[in-house]
C-alpha cells in the first residue's frame, strides 16, 4: 500500500473541513449539543500529515464548509434537515465558526477550497486544482468521517483518484458511523491507512 504513495508529484493531501465549527468544543456543532470529542481528537493526526506532506512537497488542500450568512445557499440540510445550523450561524462565512483550527492554519503555497455540500467535489474548484497539479492519488483527511469525508472519498473514487483514507485522522459525531464508514470505504472505494504508514511512504 504505501507503495502506491511513493510518487509525490502525482498525490495530494485533502484535509476535509477542519474547522472551528466542527472541531473545537465551542464551536457550533457543540453549542447544538453534538459530541465533537472525535473530531478534535483527530487535530493531531492532521497536524502530522500536513507536516509531512510538505516535507515531501506533496501538495496540501484544505476544504471549509462555508454558507452565505443568510443561509440563502443552505439547501435541503439547512432548511429541512438540519434548520438549527442557521439558528446557530454554523459556519457562516467570514466567521470564526467557519474558520480552519488554529492547529492547521494554511501555508502560503497550501490550497483553500470552499464548498457547501458534503463533497468537495461538488460545485467547488477543487478537481481543476487536482487536474493542474497532475493529482492521481488523493490522501484524505478530515471530518466528519461518515459525511463529508465519506461522500468526497466515493466522489474521488468514481473520478478514479487512487484514494486512501486516514483512520486515525478523520473523526465523527458517532462512533459507529465512524467505523462503518471506513469499513465501507476500505472495502469498495480506496484504502484505509493510518497517518505513520503515510507518513512512512513519502519518507521513503
């Protein structure tokens, strides 16, 4: 497996949605009663794979779930699944709700995609960045695991990116939508590594 990763030029590193809102105990999916103990969990094993992908110069890609502040862009999560989101002001742009953890502030030459729907791929500039950096191998990264993660993983998998899913660097509001998800992903969508094998394939 760690093979496949030993072509920098040709992989990229997605971290998916790391942001206040999700990740920090007062952020707005914790202000709405979630447990978001699992995606701050995951901070560190980011931390370690942003890391070591510019050691290696593979290319780092943050995305944000971002909506308008009026919610106007909200959709059918916003305005019938989940109308508490806008009651909070959850991920609002240009808020510090929707902002990146402080853990994983983009560099300079880091890439920033924002969205507002599970994919990254959906309505987003992110497969012209993947097609200009000659990207075949996507690493992903991020929360949550069962939704945006998931949903961008089986994305990159049918546009056949070579996709590979971080364990112990994802986190989910549940554990058990965590584990089904990489079961699921490892089992017809890419593979399941953790952040030392990773980080071992772009060393070597």
């Amino acid at each position: 497996m760690g093979i496949e990763l030993n072509t920098p030029e040709a992989t990229a590193l997605l971290v998916i949605d790391m942001q206040n809102g999700f990740c920090h105990p007062s952020g707005s999916f914790a202000q709405l009663g979630l447990d978001v103990s699992m995606c701050t969990a995951a901070i560190p094993g980011c931390e370690s794979l942003v890391s070591a992908a510019r050691a290696a110069e593979v290319p780092v890609i943050f995305t944000r779930y971002v909506y308008r502040p009026d919610y106007r862009d909200g959709g059918v999560l916003v305005h019938d699944l989940m109308p508490a989101l806008a009651s909070a002001k959850s991920l609002a742009a240009g808020t510090w709700d929707a902002a990146v953890v402080d853990e994983l502030q983009p560099g300079p030459a880091d890439f920033v995609v924002d969205k507002n729907r599970y994919s990254a791929f959906y309505g987003s500039g992110l497969e012209p960045i993947l097609t200009s950096l000659g990207v075949r191998r996507l690493v992903i990264c991020g929360v949550t695991t069962n939704m945006c993660v998931e949903t961008t993983a089986r994305d990159a998998s049918q546009r056949d990116y070579h996709t590979f899913v971080v364990s112990d660097a994802t986190g989910e509001l549940d554990r058990a939508r965590h584990d089904t998800a990489l079961a699921t992903l490892g089992f017809g969508f890419g593979r399941v590594l953790t952040a030392a094998e990773v980080a071992a394939a772009w060393e070597s």
